[in-house]
C-alpha cells in the first residue's frame, strides 16, 4: 500500500471541493458555448468574439489561471 503524506490527507476535502467548483464551471461554460452556438446565425462578428472571449476568462479564473490582459 502505498504511503500519503498527512498534508495530502488533511487536504482532500479541499481538493475534491475545488475539482468540484471546476467542473460546475466547465458545465456552465458548455451551456454557454452551446447556447452561443445556436445563435451564431443572429450575431455579428465582433459579438461572437467578445461571447467566446467571456466564455474563456471565466474557465480561466475558475481555474485559477490569470494572463495579462491582451490589448485589442
């Protein structure tokens, strides 16, 4: 059997909480791509754009993943 640090078992709670919160987020975001998906033939351009740039920002930050802001 292999031996886990008590650090790691003190920690599970925690970390299957934030898998949890991740995959709600993923869930969310899927409706949103789906959702956009379906309304692709009454939107322009640059409203698409902004949807799915919203869309990734928000996995981002669900994630814990933080860029620098690009500059359009």
């Amino acid at each position: 059997m292999p031996v886990v640090s008590p650090d790691f078992i003190d920690r599970v709670n925690e970390t299957e909480t934030k898998y949890d919160d991740l995959r709600a987020s993923v869930r969310v975001a899927s409706d949103d791509l789906r959702q956009l998906a379906g309304q692709l033939h009454t939107m322009d351009a640059e409203e698409t754009y902004d949807a799915i740039v919203d869309t990734a920002k928000a996995l981002e930050r669900d994630a814990g993943i933080y860029r620098k802001e690009d500059v359009r």
